[in-house]
C-alpha cells in the first residue's frame, strides 16, 4: 500500500478523512500540528484515536501565538452562541492555517516518499474560511508540484485529497459511521474545559451537535455541566 | 509606507533582501524562522541586524526535527568540500522548507495588513533547491491570493517579490554593498562552533567566501581556527 499523509486534529472531518484514506487503499500517516490552539487538549484525542486505528502518527509544533490574530491562538473570547456561516470571515478563522498544515504536510509526505496529501476541509459547513474551499485545494497541489525535489525530479506526482469539500456535517458523519469511525474518540470544542469536555456553545460544537442529529446518529460527546 | 513582511534568517541573501524592501518603499516586518536548524545561531545574527536596521523581528518557532529529512534538522553530516549545484540535490535541502516558510510569512502578513512578502531565494547558487526557482514563487504567490480572508473579500492581492531570484553570490553581494548592508552582521555557515564562527567548508561558507571575492568586497566573515 502506498503511503498518504492524512492532516489529522482528533475532530469529526479529520478522523474521517482518515478511515477515508484507508479505504481508497493508502496506508495514512497522520499528522497532528500542535500550533498553540487553546484547545491542544485535541492532541491527545488525536493521539487516543491513532492508538485505536493502528495508525502512525507524528505531531510537530509550530508556534502560530507568535504570529497571533485569532481567537485560537490569541487571547481573543470564543464566541457562542453566533450564527454560522453567515457574517464575515470568523475570528476563529487562523490566518493562513491550513497552508501552513499543508506545508508541513507536503515536507512530511517528502520525507516518507509519499505523493498523496489527504486534508479534511469542507466548503459547507466553514464557507467563512477561505483555506477551506476547492479552488484553495487546487492552488496548493499546483504548488506542491513545483515546490518539492521530488517533483522537480520527477519521482512524484502530488495530489491533494479533500474527500469532505462537498460534504455537510452530516454527511460527513453518515460516511464515517459506515466507515466505523470511533466518533467517541473525537473531539471538536474550541474551548474545551481541562478534562476536554466540550462547552456546547462554540460554531464548532454546535456544528458537530447538529451534525449528528441530522444525520440521526447518536452524539456520543461528553458536554460539561452548565456550559 | 506599506509594511512588507520579509523572511529573514540573519544571512547575506536575506538581509540583502530585507534592504531592497525598504529602498522599494516598504516598511519591512522580518520573520525568522528556528526550525530546528543546527545553525540556530543564525537567529541570534538576526536580532543583531534587525536592532541595527531598525526593524521590528518576529521569531517564529516550528520544529521540523518531527520531520527529518535534512542535514540541516537531523542527525546526518553536513557534507564538506564538495561540488556545489552540479550533483543531485543535497542533503541540506530541507523538506519543503520555503513553502512552509512563506506559509508563515502569509500568515504574519494577514495579521499586519501587509499584501507583500519577500523572499531572498536565488535560483543561481542554489539551482538544486527546487523551492528557490521562480515558478515556486508564482505558484506560492498564485495560492496566497486563494488562501487568505484578505484576498478572498477583495482586501488584498499578494504580490511574493523574489529580487534575488536572478542573481548569483558576487551579484547579491554588489547590489547589497551600494545598500549599505552590514555584512559583518551576517551569518551564513551550517555548521558554525559555538561562538558561531564559520566552518569555511560547508556549501553555504564557500558560496559566501566565492561571493565576495568575487564582488571584490572584502569578507568580513570570521572563520574558526583549524577548519
């Protein structure tokens, strides 16, 4: 089997994308970014879940606190409890982040000798998130075909995988669960507490919650008290 | 004026770099890069030249050990005394290394409201680098304006300037010297002692000594002893 680089946090898209790989016949690597989030406790999801699917995982720190300008990384509020999907570019959006994932992704995928980069964005649910849309996938294959030695030597051909783009939440929950994604595992909030329970209230908890209820699965995160 | 974010490793090319932005008009912010490097003593370089020009510094920390792949980031020898750009491509390349350096530099420049990145690649010196040539710095320059909330809401159109793309080592070296650039601040060698003195063996010493002596400017590198 082939190599692919999967770009993994331990949420919903990311883990997906993962059991996604593996069925179209990749042996992923996943590669978890610790980038000074406030919500780091998704690393030690992510680490739960490689555990659980046999899966290698790396997991490189990139300071993005330096840089600052989101509530992310910042000392910004989450927000709660705000419409989705429908102002400006959120204040969760992280400048330039999934380019810098892919980045990393694409040196990660040189070392291991791998052409195949899978990255679980999807165009529906973060329609506010540029990095997040097709023609952003596009651009950056573009880029990594010109970018690397192995290309310009001709050894490779990479391709970047965003099996999610077209799919809601979901959607996205429905294929996982055919897939047997271990969902229990996974963990989405922004602003998690310190034993990771997740608050409920932030765009990406009350995406995951609704996701699972349309696509009538049962939830299995643990929420805190009085959130 | 404009800010300009400039990648800045303390070294000839892109502190050369960093003058050109400000005779072009722009306010330049440095980015410097630890990555893991085993000549992190160019960070300290950095700050000595940006306290000397006057130019705010950024340092932003990822740490491309998890990657590997590199002379410059594994434990693998620095090679010596060998061909420069006439063979495969070396061992000091480094896995992606400008694509995830100007994926941070894009990040850094959505934060500041800067549209223009600089970059001191030259595709002379280091023709077997495929991330110095100047269809990399299209593409790059092509994904930013996709990537980004500022070009995606009209804000901004990225331009990736690469003024050094076309010149060799004496060329950098002339141009930078009616600058006025401090070279003595500059520090180039990947394998310097612990006081930082060069190697004057390793590519990236004999491409600088080659340099100046051939720009007929006198070199103010100091060597170790013994080398």
């Amino acid at each position: 089997m082939n190599p692919a680089v999967v770009l993994f946090s331990g949420g919903v898209d990311s883990t997906t994308c993962l059991a996604i790989a593996r069925e179209e016949g990749f042996a992923p690597h996943a590669l978890a970014i610790r980038y000074g989030q406030r919500h780091a406790f998704e690393i030690s999801a992510a680490e739960r879940i490689a555990r659980a699917l046999e899966v290698p995982l790396r997991v490189v720190d990139v300071d993005l606190r330096a840089i600052g300008g989101s509530a992310l990384t910042a000392d910004l509020a989450v927000p709660k409890d705000q419409p989705i999907g429908t102002g400006p570019i959120p204040v969760t959006y992280v400048p330039a982040r999934n380019t810098i994932f892919l980045a990393l992704a694409l040196g990660y995928a040189e070392v291991l000798g791998a052409s195949d980069l899978y990255i679980g964005v999807n165009a529906i649910d973060y329609s506010g998130y540029p990095d997040c849309r097709p023609e952003f996938v596009r651009a950056f294959e573009a880029l990594a075909n010109v970018a690397t030695a192995a290309a310009a030597t001709g050894r490779a051909r990479y391709r970047v995988h965003a099996p999610l783009v077209s799919l809601d939440k979901a959607g996205i929950i429905r294929r996982g669960t055919s897939l047997r994604v271990p969902y229990e595992l996974t963990h989405s909030c922004y602003d998690p507490d310190l034993l990771g329970r997740a608050c409920r209230r932030c765009d990406s908890c009350r995406l995951r919650a609704a996701g699972f209820r349309e696509a009538g699965v049962p939830d299995p995160t643990e929420y805190r008290q009085g959130g």
